[in-house]
C-alpha cells in the first residue's frame, strides 16, 4: 500500500499563504510523488477553495490531495458554524479529519460524536483520517490498549458496510508528544501500531490488514525516515514541520 503523507495546517494560513506554500511545495517535491507515496494537506474551512485551486494549477495529475480539518454529521441544516459533506466535497475534498486529539481534548468532542462523524463521512463520499491517541497519564497508567480500544470502538461504529479498506485511514497521534517536541520512542511507536491494528482487526477482521496507520506527533525531517520506515508504520501526520513547503517536502520525500 501506498505510505500517506498529510500536513495538518490547523488554524493557521489566509487564502494567499495557503496559495503560496502550495506552489513552493510543489517546487519542493519536484516533477512527480514518488511512486509509493500519497500526500495530503490538510487545509482550514476558509483557504480551502484557494488551495484546491493552487493544487490544480501547480500539481495537476499528482497524488497530493486537499482534506479538511472537521465534518459534521448532517446534510444541512440549522447548525451554525458548523461544515458538512457536501461542502467538503464542492471543494474538492478527498479527505477528512475526524477526533483530532484537539478536537477531543480542546473543544470536548466525545467518542461518540467522532464515530457519527467517520460514519457519516464516509458515507457521503469522504475518505477519512480517524485519529487516535493517549495522553500521558494514560500510558503511564497502563491504559493504552483500554484507550485506544474505546477510541476505535466507538470511531468505528455504524461504518459503511461496502466500505473499501483504502479509504479509512488510521492516525496515531500520543498527546503528550503533539507540538511538544517530545516524539515517541521507537518501540513506544511499534507497540502502539501492532497494538492499534488488533484492535481494528477484531472491529473489522476483512479488511484491517489493508488499511494504514499513520504516526503523528512532532515529525520533522531529522527524524521522519526513521519513522516511516517502522513497522506497521504507513505514513505520517505532520503538525508543526507542514508549516513550511521546505520542510515538508523533506518529510514527504524521506
């Protein structure tokens, strides 16, 4: 399968900006994505139109895709502030964001309301990047596997029956190492993929194997070759380091 490598911009860049790293990622990465790569950018509501329009003019025909941060579970209707499919989608969306450790933990979204979120989703026609994680007090108390399973159980409630496998993606984001700086040791990320594909492979026993896990939690271009080239490891979800086109395309080509 095909090593995923998104950039979550989170609540950062105008329309211009956007524009701009786009067009100088696309300078970063050269004629073509490798063969065995996929890329994602994951843009703000407002920039999104902006930066389906730059991905057009300065990487057409090149597996880098445009996501969205959030969704929510609805059609439409009277729910201010809020984005659904559908507007996702006349962007030109292939992907989505669902329980974002920020999302859970800043704004107090429930394991719940993430499963209505991936299910409806998908659903509608968006590929999704489910994200899961502990926090440190969590690990520390030996609650990673109860954790994730929570996570995973909920998040995957009510799928798609037809669902292809290559069209839900896994993040493993640990809280304690998100813009911390703190990364996750080798073998603390090799437990937490083999322990996170079990656990979906009790879930969804006929297509776990095909479905990839990606690691996300202060990736740079120092350390993102050795981290893409673990174990169970099928991409990266980038933070801080997607910032920056240069940096970026780094990781992306690691």
């Amino acid at each position: 399968m095909k090593k995923l490598i998104a950039a979550n911009w989170k609540m950062y860049k105008c329309r211009h900006d956007a524009t701009q790293t786009i067009a100088d990622l696309a300078a970063g990465l050269g004629r073509s994505v490798p063969a065995d790569r996929e890329i994602a950018v994951f843009a703000p509501f407002t920039a999104l139109a902006a930066s389906a329009e730059a991905l057009a003019a300065h990487m057409p025909g090149k597996a880098v895709f445009l996501g969205a941060q959030d969704v929510y579970p609805a059609v439409e209707g009277a729910f201010t502030g809020e984005i659904s499919p559908s507007m996702l989608l006349d962007c030109s969306c292939r992907f989505v964001l669902t329980g974002h450790s920020e999302r859970r933990h800043l704004l107090g979204e429930s394991r719940e309301f993430v499963g209505e979120k991936t299910a409806f989703a998908l659903a509608a026609g968006l590929d999704v990047v489910l994200c899961i994680g502990e926090t440190l007090t969590e690990r520390e108390g030996g609650r990673l596997e109860a954790v994730l399973g929570a996570q995973l159980e909920a998040g995957l409630a009510n799928l798609p029956r037809d669902l292809e496998p290559q069209r839900l993606v896994f993040a493993y984001e640990p809280v304690w190492a998100i813009g911390t700086g703190r990364v996750a040791g080798e073998k603390e990320i090799l437990q937490a993929h083999a322990l996170a594909r079990e656990l979906v492979k009790k879930i969804l026993p006929a297509s776990y194997a095909k479905m990839r896990i990606l690691y996300g939690g202060s990736v740079k271009p120092d350390n993102a070759a050795k981290i893409i080239g673990l174990d169970n490891v099928d991409g990266l979800l980038v933070g801080g380091a997607s910032l920056q086109a240069e940096s970026f395309a780094h990781i992306a080509l690691a």
